[in-house]
C-alpha cells in the first residue's frame, strides 16, 4: 500500500472522543490544551452551522484532529470563509493520508456552508506545517496579522488619563459597557451603515458566544447620551493557532458614522486593553486586509504592529 493511499476515514467528532484529541496535540505541541478543544468541541455541537470538528479515526481509533469555525463578515468580509484552527495526527499513522484525509472532509463541510475559501495561520518558521499546507494547496494570504501587548508602552497615554501638562485625555461623553443580547439590532444596524451589508447571522453568531462563554469574551458597547455610538468583539481562546501564551483576539470594531471623530474607537480599544490586562491576558491580535487603509491607520495610532504569523487561503 502506498504511503498516499488512506487507511482510515474522517468523520464528525463527539464528546467521547476529547480525551483523545488532546493526548495527540499534546504529544505534538508539547502543552495540554484541554479547554481549547472542549470549548471549540461544545460550540460545534451546540452550533454545527458556526463549527467544524473532525476526527481521523482508523481500526476504531481517533488518530488526528481539525477543527475550524466559520465566519461571515469580520471586519468588513463579503464571503464566508471557514477558518482552520487546529490540526494534528498521531506520529503512529503520518503517510497514512489522514492529514490530506481531514482537508478533504473540511473543504466538504466548509463549501456545505457555503464558504468561498479555507484561511488560516502560521508562525514563522513552523516548516512542517507550512509544507503540509502549501501541499494542500494553500497560498499565501492578502491579510496582515497585527498584535500588541495588552500592557501598555513606556509613556503611552490612553483615554481616561491625564497627561503631566494636566490635559485630559477621556471623552467625557463616551461610557462603556458589556454586550448583551438587546445591543444585537443596534450592532447590525451600524455595521450595515457602514458596510452596506446585511450580517444579521454573523452577529447572532457572535452574540450567542457570549452567551455559550466559548473562551473568556470580550465584547463592549459604547454610548454617547445613552445611544450605542459603537462596538468592539475580542475573545480570550486559549490554544487557537498553537498560541502557547495567553493571547486574544480581536474580532471585529464598528463605529456609528454619527458619532464618528468623537474617539469611540480608541476609547473602545483602551478599555478592551485595560480589561485583558487585568485578566493577565499578554498580548492581543487581529486580521486586516492589507488595503484596508483606514483600519491598519486606526490600529497603528492603537499601537498595533506586524507579528510573525502569517496568513494562508485555500480557495474552493
């Protein structure tokens, strides 16, 4: 039998199989992920439209693992897309194809969805898996990943803050607060101001997050004389990627154009920073497409900058 020949199948994974998935990314990364895949396997059966979960099983044994979840307008997105999160197989059965295997059955699911494409990310220099994925026919990707510690910079001023000549920084007017399900309409109707798009399904996802606790959430809404002025979504995922620190991501961040030039963003991305500091949270980070101009000139004055991970897409 040749060594490109499967041996085994891909199928759905269940709650019996987690005990298993983390003895083989432990073995492979070293670390114990555990509430990174119960997390992402109880979304998946609480949501299966938002989640992917799979397992290559052979002789009756989980042998390898992917996970991804869908998303469906971050930051302006016209498609959906499927994001791969997180894949392994047992050192035992490599050349058995259940890599390939999994990939297949994800591209399945995902088109299922109606994804137009597979993304994800890879630190520089992971070579095993650049080489895997540029194998299954990823490419590399037009969108940057920009991060920054949660702590701040020697002598960064934040809103709130007084600087020594006694200017105060806050905006007096702007208050922030927790998401909850009643800032849903709010939520989408400024972001189909801004975008001119109807993402009613990506926000109820992202709602129902909260809600699930999937990670440790992050999601704020501001006010200006008690009308929502803006919004900010970040989540706590422990492991996503193969982080091996404490990190958080950044979803998505709109602004009403009514209130626009009144410092909604910064005052929203301040407090976030403050919050996960606190939390003890190390860095956050975020996906931008390379020309969104605006955006990148946003997090730049936020103090966001390139990381060593780069993004990859498999078209379908």
């Amino acid at each position: 039998m040749s060594t490109t020949e499967v041996q085994g199948a891909a199928r759905r994974l269940g709650k019996a199989d987690i005990d298993r998935v983390v003895e083989i990314d432990t073995a492979i990364s070293g670390q114990a992920r555990r509430g990174f895949f119960e997390n992402r396997l109880a979304a998946s059966l609480a949501e299966p439209a938002g989640f992917i979960s799979l397992g290559y099983e052979e002789n009756g044994r989980i042998q390898g693992f992917a996970l991804a979840h869908m998303l469906d307008g971050e930051f302006g997105g016209r498609h959906p897309v499927a994001v791969l999160d997180a894949i392994g197989v047992d050192s035992a059965v490599r050349g058995h194809g259940g890599a390939h295997a999994l990939m297949k059955e994800l591209q399945t699911a995902a088109r299922g969805r109606g994804a137009h494409s597979v993304r994800t990310q890879v630190a520089w220099p992971n070579e095993p898996l650049m080489h895997f994925l540029g194998s299954a026919g990823f490419r590399l990707g037009t969108r940057l990943v920009l991060g920054r510690p949660c702590a701040k910079f020697a002598g960064e001023m934040r809103p709130g803050e007084v600087e020594s000549n006694g200017e105060d920084l806050s905006e007096d007017r702007v208050e922030v607060r927790s998401l909850t399900t009643d800032d849903l309409p709010s939520i989408i109707g400024i972001d189909r101001d801004i975008t001119g798009r109807d993402r009613s399904t990506y926000f109820k996802r992202k709602v129902n997050d909260v809600l699930r606790k999937n990670g440790v959430r992050m999601s704020m809404v501001a006010e200006i004389d008690n009308t929502p002025a803006g919004f900010v979504m970040a989540r706590v995922d422990y492991g996503e990627f193969g982080q091996a620190e404490t990190e958080a991501v950044l979803d998505t961040i709109g602004v009403d154009r009514e209130f626009a030039g009144q410092n909604v963003g910064s005052v929203l991305v301040s407090q976030l920073l403050r919050q996960l500091a606190n939390l003890r949270v190390e860095r956050v980070r975020t996906i931008v497409e390379w020309n969104n101009a605006e955006l990148l000139a946003f997090l730049d004055r936020m103090g966001f900058r390139p990381t060593q991970n780069m993004t990859l897409a498999l078209e379908l």
